[in-house]
C-alpha cells in the first residue's frame, strides 16, 4: 500500500523526468541522481552516493539516495573518498544495482 508521501515523491520524480528529457537536460544533474563513470575494469568514480555499506578488497556495496551499488572485483581500493565522490581502482569484475522493492 502506497502512502501519500511515496505518491508524492513518485510523482515529483516524475515531473523531474519528465522536464529533463522535454528540455534535454542531461539525467545526471537531477537531484538524488548517482553517477558511475568506469574507466576500462580498472577504475569507477561514484558522484552522489550517501554512504559506504560494506567494504572488502573484493566487494564494495554503497549506499545511493535510490539504490545500492554492489562493486565485485579484486584488489578493490577506495583511492579516495569526499561528501559527494569517490574512486575505487582494482580488478572490477561487475557493478550492479539493486533497488528496494516498493
């Protein structure tokens, strides 16, 4: 069962969607939106994530306003980390999504 507060924040997504691709606006500068760029298997900078979850050298799940991110791989380094970036290098084998069920 929805509750008012999700319909709400569903339906300003929406319109968010919505005025970005009417205007080609590019999606990455919404509010609430991650960026994962990869550089080839070796290197992944994550903008707009909330927090780090879990962290070995061969698994990094990260908390974003929407989803995790489960990063696989071996010899996984966080190179550096802000309030809004960070750089992971290593082996990356696989980058996932995993969104909460609603």
């Amino acid at each position: 069962m929805f509750s008012v507060k999700m319909m709400k924040k569903k339906r300003r997504e929406h319109f968010l969607e919505k005025l970005t691709s009417d205007a080609m606006i590019p999606k990455d500068t919404l509010p609430g939106n991650t960026c994962v760029s990869l550089t080839g298997q070796k290197e992944v900078i994550i903008e707009n994530y909330k927090g780090i979850l879990e962290y070995t050298s061969e698994k990094l799940i990260i908390m974003t306003s929407r989803c995790k991110i489960e990063i696989s791989g071996k010899h996984l380094e966080i190179c550096y980390y802000a309030k809004e970036e960070m750089k992971v290098t290593g082996l990356i084998q696989c980058v996932s999504y995993c969104r909460p069920k609603t």
